[in-house]
C-alpha cells in the first residue's frame, strides 16, 4: 500500500515539500493559481499536525540562473493569503539562508524556497 504523509509523525519535524508552483504571471499577478490551490490540502495537514513546512518548486527555465521574471515571490504572496498566515520567500533555496530559515520555522509554520531552478545543478 502507497504511504502518505498520514501515514506519518510529522509533529515538530521539518518536513520538505517539492510543489508544482508553475504557474502563470503577468505583470506580476498570477493568472491561474489552480496549481497552488491543488497543494493546500496536503500542505493544510501538515500545517494542522505542527509541522515545519518547506515549500519548494521550480517556475519558469531560466537556465541554472536567477531571472526576476521567474521569481516564486507571488506565489508566496498568494499561499499567504490562502493560507491564512505568512509564507516568507527565502532568497535561495540551498545554502546558509535557506538553512537557517529551515532551522528558525516554528511548528505549524510554512516558508517557500526561492525557484531551485535559479541553480544549475537543478
């Protein structure tokens, strides 16, 4: 049987959330959030059993480099507003930063890495 995160003691746990956050901006605004809408329930639980929730995703192919136009930033800004509690944009999703925005998450909070495919490797 397939396990999901039911299946699982998640309380206090930093737990590492690859989304499908791809979604479509235009000037800034996004157009079609249906991507992110589809995450809630699973990032919703985690939240709820006091887990400390990584968000990450790509957007866009910028090519292993950072483009503006590529930014998770409003994606930050709707799962916010849909979730009914500031999700903070780290500016990077490897490195110091992101370890140390993992390392300060209180339970039942959510942080969203910047787009992993600001990095080559990715």
């Amino acid at each position: 049987m397939k396990k999901s995160v039911r299946d699982l003691n998640v309380a206090g746990k930093r737990v590492l959330v690859r989304c499908d956050f791809n979604v479509p901006v235009k000037d800034g605004v996004i157009t079609d959030d249906s991507r992110i809408v589809k995450s809630l329930p699973t990032i919703q639980y985690l939240l709820d059993q006091g887990a400390r929730v990584i968000l990450c995703s790509h957007r866009g192919r910028p090519k292993g480099a950072v483009e503006e136009k590529y930014s998770l930033a409003p994606v930050a800004a709707r799962l916010t507003e849909l979730l009914g509690q500031p999700v903070p944009l780290i500016g990077d999703c490897i490195g110091e930063e992101a370890k140390k925005a993992a390392d300060a998450l209180e339970p039942g909070k959510a942080c969203l890495l910047e787009n992993v495919r600001f990095h080559a490797a990715e």
